[in-house]
C-alpha cells in the first residue's frame, strides 16, 4: 500500500481530510484528541503504519537520536545507555548507536560520515570530550546535543561534580582517622573521555593538602575494571613497606577489585585496610562496598528529554548549560578507622 493511497484510505475511513489524518498519524500540527482517536482506528482497521522514511521527507525528522558512546561493556555506560534507550522508545525514537575508539581515522569517520549525513536528530555524546570542531560541525547543521558525563564548551552537559566526588569520599577516609590513603585512578594519560579521573584526582589532592597527607606516591595508575584494580592491589598491598592504611578508587569496579584482591592476600577490610568508590556499582552492597552513589541511568533518561525539548522548540543553538546531578554517600562496611599503631 502506498502511502498516498493509506492516508487516502485512512482520511476516507475516519471522515477527515488527508492532511489531517497526516497529521493526527505524525503528531506533527494540532488535531483534537477525539480526532486523533477516530485516525488512529481507521489505520489499525486496515493495518497502516506511516512509513518514517516517508514520513521525514515531510517533516525534515528522522525520529532518530545519534549516541556516541567509547564503551559499552561497563557498567557506568550501559547504565547510562539504558536510561537513553527506554527514554526514547516511549517517546517513539529510534537509537543509533555510535562506539567511540581513540582511533583518529575510525572517530572521523564518526562524524563526518556518518552523524554529518543527517540521519539522526540530535546527538547524545556519553564520556566523550567532543573537540571544538566536531561541536562546530555538528552545530553547522542544526543538530541539539547533549552531553552525560563531563562539561564541554557549546554544549548542554549533565554529570555529578566529580572534583567534589574525590575530595568528598576522600574526606570520609580523614575523618575517620587514616593518614596515608592512597588513589587508585585511570591512566589520565590515555583518557578519552571527559578527563572525570583527572577531575577526581584533583579532588583526592585538595583534601590530601587540606589535612597535610599528600605524599609523592599516593597516586597509582590502574586500568578502569574490577581486574584493573585488582592486579594494582596485589602489586601495593603486598609490599608491607608501601601499604596504605585506604584506598580511594576511582570508581566501584576498581574499588571491587582491591577488595578482591586485599581478601586474596589475607588483608581484613575494612579493619585492615579501609575502601571507598565513586559511582554506585549495582554490585556493591553485596561487598560492602561505601561509595559515592549517581545514577547514571537517571541520568541517560534526562539527556532525552533535554534533546528533546530543544527538538521541539528547533533550538540547536550552541548552549553552555550544566546540569549537576546528585550524588549520594552510602556508608558500608568497607571503611572504619585505622588499625592502631
């Protein structure tokens, strides 16, 4: 059935015009909802669906949104991909997925080829620190994005304030009594997303040097994973010479790991050794795990309706907005005070 002839058909069927069973069927232009109902059965009693592809050569909307993506087997970004996933099928969006490797030439074609063709609406960059011309190029052509995980300039960005993340848990660990805490953190030299370990990093140092602990070696590099962290404890909790009385992990996974492997070397936790995350890890209540607590599905649902509400108001203007997510500490028994002297 072609499409002139199933709006024919369905305007015929439900006592309208065509342009308005077009519109009642597209949501596209004001039709009261008693019409919109009559529209509605009159397709289904015939089995007519709108083609979107017809359907976006009318209204210039592919009902499409583009994300952009560098991992999808981590927790953090498949959180963040479900919230975005749901969110835009029950406002009748399709999602194309776009995975993002440090590869120069793979992330050009990305965006010139790919995004720069114009078959999705908006664009939802998660953990991806977009450059000032791919913010150029997708601006040229009046596509809204939104960013989860990190501000950048030109673009509405959502994320907690993860500078405050690493001061904050790591405060926890001071208060508690601990003199030598040690970060375990992301290679900051390789990051491609937001820079959130440097960020992190940042905070851990400003409250090492608000109570006077920072030392040279208190920060170690570690692969962002549970097996990451758990092959950087076993090298430092093994040397008795550097052993840290806690550990702030960049994030749960890593933390999981340490937790691993301090059980492995015999190390008690938290009455041996205390830990804290970032993050909010689906897995931490089952090892006890006291972290700093977001809600990245939460937040992947928002970056939606944001994109969203600036499709509908065609507004692809660059913005600057930021919205700062909260964050909530949860206590658990991975941390107490030091073990005495």
């Amino acid at each position: 059935m072609s499409l002139v002839r199933g709006i024919s058909e369905v305007a015929r069927l439900a006592g309208v015009s065509k342009s308005t069973a077009s519109r009642a069927l597209s949501g596209h232009g004001y039709v009261s909802d008693a019409t919109r109902e009559k529209v509605i059965q009159a397709a289904s009693s015939i089995g007519f669906v709108v083609s979107s592809n017809a359907a976006s050569l009318v209204t210039g909307r592919t009902r499409n949104v583009g994300v952009v993506i560098p991992h999808i087997n981590r927790w953090f970004f498949a959180e963040v991909l479900e919230g975005i996933e749901r969110t835009l099928i029950a406002s009748d969006y399709d999602l194309t997925l776009y995975r993002l490797s440090d590869d120069e030439e793979k992330r050009r074609r990305v965006f010139e080829y790919f995004l720069v063709r114009k078959r999705v609406d908006a664009v939802i960059a998660v953990g991806i620190s977009l450059t000032q011309s791919e913010v150029t190029m997708l601006h040229k052509l009046g596509k809204p994005i939104v960013g989860v995980g990190g501000e950048i300039d030109g673009i509405a960005t959502l994320s907690i304030d993860d500078l405050a993340a690493g001061r904050f848990v790591t405060e926890h660990l001071v208060s508690l009594g601990h003199t030598r805490i040690v970060h375990l953190g992301d290679d900051t030299d390789e990051q491609i997303d937001f820079h959130v370990h440097d960020r992190r990093l940042a905070g851990f140092w400003e409250a090492l040097d608000a109570a006077d602990l920072r030392h040279p070696d208190d920060f170690v590099k570690v692969e962002y994973s549970i097996p990451g962290g758990y092959e950087a404890a076993l090298r430092l909790l093994a040397d008795p010479d550097r052993r840290p009385t806690a550990i702030v992990a960049g994030c749960d996974e890593i933390a999981i790991g340490v937790i691993t492997a301090a059980r492995q070397l015999g190390i008690q936790v938290p009455s041996q050794l205390s830990v804290v995350g970032i993050d909010g890890h689906s897995l931490a209540p089952m090892f006890g795990l006291t972290t700093l607590e977001q809600e990245p599905s939460v937040q992947g649902a928002l970056a939606v309706r944001t994109a969203l509400e600036r499709l509908a108001r065609d507004d692809a203007d660059p913005a600057n907005d930021r919205i700062v997510m909260p964050a909530t500490l949860a206590v658990r028994t991975s941390t107490t005070a030091p073990p005495a002297a």
